[in-house]
C-alpha cells in the first residue's frame, strides 16, 4: 500500500490527493472507519481528476475485506467495489464486474433503499447550498462527494427507486463541478 501512495504522490499534483495520500500514509488502519473514509475518498478523488488506473489500485486496497457485520466498516468496501465497477463499466470492461456486484448485493437490503431518496434528492441538495450561501465564490465538497459517493454506489449495484439516468446527470454534474477543485 505504501509504494502505491507514494507513487500517486508523485504522479498526482492536486492539493485534495496529496492532503489524503499523507493522512494514508501516516496512518491507516482496516479497523478504523475514519481511515478507510480516507482511501475510499482519495480513489473518488482519483476518479474526478481522471486517474481511473490508479482510483482503481486505490479500491483494490480494500478487496480484501469481508463483511463481519459491521456497516460502518463494510460501507467502505462496498463503495470501492462500487466505484471499480463503474470504472471497468466505463471502459467496456464487463469482465469481472458481475461478481463484484454480486458481492455487494449479499450484504444490502433494498427494501431500504426508499427511506434513502428523501436523503439524496433533497437533504444533500440543502446541505450543498448552504454551504455554497456560506462560502460564496467558492466550490465546496464535503456534501458534493457524500452526494457523489452515494450517486455511484446506488447506481452500479443497481435496484434503487431512483432511475439510474438521474444518478448518471448527478454523477456527471458533480464530477464536473468537483474538477475545479485543487
């Protein structure tokens, strides 16, 4: 993991990659919820700024975890699974990409999925507003990624309520506006 850090540090020159490539590598624990929200944001950072090959290095880091349970943990392998297979979709590259669905689609139960859309076509939507009222003139992100994020893995792992055209215009818009950040 170390030498594929040090080698986005290199290659990538955007302040969000660098910022999240050092907290990796000081310090990253499998354990740590807060650490895995790290590598999963720096792959969605990868994946803005066009590095698709390294993004998906990124999410192979977590391939390896199994579910134990633990959702707070699990969410972060799903969505790098989900985020891989949106790549590899992209590409044409269909190889593969059902068995990782699969596996995702063992620990989810979509029955839940429609408590979810109130979350994401109206309470992102207000949180990413007030923070552009708050600070005007500037493009921020917490809410558009956690938008992005969500948008990417209930579109791949597909059976959402919300058609999947919906999350493809979010995900290009939030990709479009995100690419101006530095």
């Amino acid at each position: 993991m170390e030498e594929l850090i040090n080698d986005i540090l290199e290659e990538v020159d955007k302040k969000k990659v660098r910022s999240l490539c050092k907290k990796i590598l000081k310090k990253c624990s499998f354990r740590s919820k807060n650490d895995l929200t790290n590598v999963i944001i720096l792959a969605t950072w990868l994946y803005i700024y066009g590095y698709a090959d390294y993004a998906l290095k990124v999410c192979d880091l977590l391939s390896g975890m199994t579910f134990s349970g633990n959702y707070d943990l699990w969410h972060n392998a799903d969505y790098a699974v989900c985020l891989k297979a949106r790549i590899l979709r992209e590409r044409g590259e269909e190889e593969g990409r059902e068995e990782l669905l699969q596996r995702v689609n063992e620990h989810r139960s979509p029955e839940l999925y429609p408590n979810g859309v109130e979350y994401y076509r109206n309470t992102i939507n207000i949180n990413i507003e007030s923070d552009d009222a708050y600070h005007p003139g500037k493009v921020t992100d917490f809410w558009r990624i956690n938008k992005l994020i969500k948008a990417i893995e209930y579109r791949e792992a597909g059976g959402h309520p919300i058609p999947d055209e919906e999350f493809e215009r979010d995900i290009e818009e939030l990709v479009g506006v995100l690419r101006a950040v530095k």
